[in-house]
C-alpha cells in the first residue's frame, strides 16, 4: 500500500506556495532558460536574478571559477534593469502560471524602496526578497547585512514603500558574527521572514598564473560546500525563535541544496521552505526533482504536510 500524499503547500507570512521548492536568486535567471528543461508553474516559486533600478553589465572576467564543492562567483548583479523586469519578464512568468519571487537590491535604502515600489502589484508576484548582502555605496561598501543598523534601514524603507501587505523576505549573510542580531533589526524594521544564507565571501588563486582566479579577487562561494553552513544558520534563527530572542517568522533554507535528503535538513532544522540555486548549473530540472524525493522523505516519515516537520529536529 502506498503512502498517502503529503501536502506540500506553504504559507510564507501569507504568500501562499504550491511547493516548497523555489529556484535561488541569480541562478535560472527569470526563469525562462529553465522553462525549457521543468515547468517553472509547478515550482514554488521562481525567484528573480537580484534587480536594481538601472541596467548593469556587472563586474569584469573571469567572474566564475569552479570549485572543489561548489563555485565562485563575481557576477556584480548584471541585468536589465527594473524596468524590463516588469515589462517583460514578470508578464512571461504570469503567462506561464509561475508564481514570482523577486529580489530586489540597492546601493542604499532609497533605490531598495523605489525598485520594490515599482515591482509591487505586477501580476503573479507573491513577496520581495530584499537582498541586503548588496554593498552599501554610501557606508564605504559595507554590505548592508552585516551590520543591524544598515539592514533596518533597508527593510524599513522597502516597507513604509510598498505597504503592510507585502511579503518581504530578507536575505541574510552568513559572513557575520551575531546572525541572530541582524535577523532581528529586519524583522523588527518590517520583514515578514528570512532567507538564509546567501554566499560566503572566498577567493581562489590560480597556482599556474599566481594571479586569484577571479578579476576582482574575491566571490561568493555557492554550492555543497556551504550546505552545513546553511543548515547551521537555519537551525540559529529557528533555536532563537524557539528562545523568544526572535520574533517568529517563516525561514527560507538555500545554500547546497541539491537532493530531497539536503532539503529535508533544512526543514527539520527550522525552513518553512528551501531555494535550489548552484545545482540547477548542472542540472536545470533539480528543483523538481528536490520537490518530489522531499515529499517521499516526509512520507516515509509519516508526516502529513511539510509544515508538520518543520523545525522537528528541535524537539526533545
């Protein structure tokens, strides 16, 4: 006899996903080259390459390197700008019956709100990711999420723009001491939940060339590598919640997840739902493929609906 279904559906501080399963910002772009390998409308939801107020060509090459568990690298946000995002790609994904994630970045608070504020109420649009590991230009480019006082700025201003019924997730760096401190400044300055993690700050050097392989020396390191990292961070925010050093709040797990066993960790250790980023590389149709073995792992488990094990391992 087989297993009974187990409801895969989410409620991220009311933005309501078929799966748990998203794609991760900057890595299947705006979902269109992954369309041809999966149905991005059957994925939780497709979250944009981070978008900021103008077009940018991003940084100079060589800005990839693989590595040994992973890869680096030094993109620099290139994109189209804001307003090709709305014009063009967020209608594509709505026609396709997608549900959108869009990640929104600046180089202060006030471009972060004027983008989020062009972005909402496009169609098919369920929550903003505020990607804070963005570089604050005005700060001498301190990366707004290492620091709790530029990360509130940030989701405050995003917030008082688009309004109270917004669903703003906020992307947080692993590159810090007090993560827990940081989460709090965002959720108390108006965020609805947490993505952890984004990147690690790494650097590779070329032993033939003695040059670092990258054009700009250092990169964010995604992939396998990070995966205990990720979990660690999920489990951090979902233990401080459970201490009362948090406000409770959905968190989004990403970083390494390449199997329905990865995305399982990331629940049990706190994530209301996962991101699949680096493998889609190598494989466009893993999102879908995470989605399904997690619904047999958490019916081989017994539990009903993916909710029912969030956080499990927590318990005594």
């Amino acid at each position: 006899m087989s297993a009974p279904a187990v409801d895969l559906a989410v409620d991220l501080a009311g933005a309501r996903l078929r799966s748990p399963v998203m794609t991760a910002s900057g890595c299947a772009a705006a979902g269109r080259e992954l369309d041809a390998f999966t149905d991005v409308a059957a994925l939780g939801a497709v979250v944009t390459k981070s978008v900021m107020r103008s077009p940018r060509s991003g940084r100079p090459t060589p800005r990839m390197a693989e590595t040994p568990a992973g890869m680096l690298n030094s993109i620099g946000l290139q994109g189209g700008g804001v307003d090709a995002l709305v014009e063009h790609d967020l209608p594509w994904l709505a026609e396709r019956g997608a549900t959108a994630v869009v990640s929104v970045a600046g180089g202060d608070p006030e471009e972060f709100a004027e983008v989020a504020r062009r972005v909402v109420g496009a169609p098919g649009v369920a929550a903003l990711e505020v990607n804070i590991s963005c570089p604050n230009v005005a700060n001498r480019g301190l990366v707004f999420a290492c620091d709790p006082g530029s990360s509130a700025a940030v989701l405050g201003a995003v917030r008082a723009a688009v309004g109270d019924d917004v669903v703003l997730l906020a992307k947080l760096s692993p590159d810090v001491t007090d993560l827990v401190a940081i989460a709090r400044a965002c959720l108390e300055a108006g965020a609805s939940g947490l993505t952890a993690i984004n990147t690690l700050l790494g650097v590779d050097v070329d032993v033939r060339t003695m040059r670092p392989r990258l054009a700009v020396t250092t990169g964010g390191l995604s992939g396998p590598a990070i995966r205990p990292v990720a979990v660690r961070c999920v489990w951090q925010l979902r233990a401080a919640m459970l201490a009362g050093l948090l406000p409770e709040a959905p968190v989004v797990g990403t970083g390494g997840v390449a199997s329905g066993v990865d995305a399982l960790q990331m629940v049990l250790a706190g994530a209301s739902a996962v991101q699949v980023g680096t493998a889609v590389f190598a494989d466009p149709t893993t999102p879908g493929r995470v989605a399904d073995e997690l619904g047999a792992l958490l019916a081989e488990r017994g539990f009903a609906s993916v909710a029912d094990a969030v956080g499990f391992a927590h318990r005594a």
